[in-house]
C-alpha cells in the first residue's frame, strides 16, 4: 500500500472502452458492456485508489480524480430530487452536487457517522460530491487481480461498479465516469 499509483495508470484501468462521462446516463448504462474484463485490464500499472466505506461495504474511486476528501459541510436539500441526492454544497465558490450512493444498494438512510466524508470527484468541469461514512484508507493492487462483479450486487449500484478486487476483503471499483454523469440525471437549474 506503500506505492503511489502513476498517474494516468487507475484512469487506463478503470475507462471504459475510451468513452466520455458524456457519453454515460446511469439509467441506460448496459452493465455487462461497461464491466471491465480481463483483456480491457491493462498489463502495468497498479490500480490506485481512495477506499470509501458505504452501507457496510467497501467502494474504491480512482485515485486520480479525487480532488479533495473533507468532513461533509453543511448542505441544502434539493426539493424534488432523485432519492440519491443528498443535497448541494457550496465548494470552493461552486455549487456541488453531493451524491449518497446508499439508497442505490438499498440501504436505509440513517444519520451520517462522524466519521463522515464527502469525497470531491472531478475530471475536466465536471464535479459531484460522494458521501461516505468514511475513508479507510487507499488502494493499491495489481490490476489483473480485478474480477468481474458478482451476481449478488445490488441492481441499483451495478451500473457504477466496474468489477471487484480483494484487498483485504472485497472492493468494489467505482465507474468514475458513470458516477459523474449522475449529474447529467439532475434537474438544471431555472433561471430568471
């Protein structure tokens, strides 16, 4: 754990197939297209990562479009919005969307620990908020130690994971693509 990823490295490894966030809606995402396989697994380069732990399982996101990991700041709710939207923010001047995974694995939604996190993701100008109830710690694995996702993931978090590594007990890989076009899913904003 002691290897810092390269950068780039996590970013080959988790793409899919070259495609965009622009080109993700996380409602029409075909799951057995987007998961990687051991031939869309590059050969070198570690898979690095940030762990987030959410609904008692643990989630990793590439490592290189975490922008910063914070306490979760106070936020406001967003009437209207999808049950996964825990509210926005005011990040660095910006309105930042904040995203709690938790009801897309069917989890309750329960107050947040204080060992609440918001892990900013970003890549070019798109950012989201994800909440967890907290970061353990990062990854660092070989990327042909990836497996493809069991059948026993919740159908709702499926379209976000891209397959499972072991590391100290399974991690999931988050799609960092399809996680940040969850945005695209939001409401914009009414001007007058």
């Amino acid at each position: 754990m002691g290897r810092r990823a390269e950068p780039g490295a996590v970013r080959d490894c988790l793409q899919v197939r070259g495609a965009s966030a622009d080109e993700f809606a996380v409602e029409s995402l075909d799951t057995a297209d987007h998961r990687l396989s051991d031939a869309d697994a590059p050969a070198t380069g570690p898979i690095g990562g940030v762990i987030l732990r959410f609904a008692g399982a643990r989630y990793a996101v590439d490592m290189s479009t975490v922008a910063e990991v914070v306490p979760v700041p106070s936020m406001t709710r967003v009437p209207g919005g999808p049950p996964w939207l825990s509210g926005v923010v005011n990040w660095r001047g910006r309105v930042l969307p904040v995203l709690d995974l938790r009801p897309l694995v069917g989890a309750p939604l329960s107050p947040m620990p204080t060992s609440s996190r918001l892990v900013v993701l970003a890549e070019e100008d798109v950012e989201v908020g994800v909440i967890a109830d907290m970061v353990p710690g990062l990854l660092d694995c070989d990327p042909e130690l990836l497996e493809p996702l069991p059948a026993t993931v919740s159908a709702g978090i499926a379209p976000l994971v891209l397959g499972v590594v072991d590391f100290d007990g399974p991690v999931a890989l988050l799609d960092t693509h399809a996680v940040l076009a969850m945005r695209q899913q939001l409401p914009s904003a009414r001007r007058s």
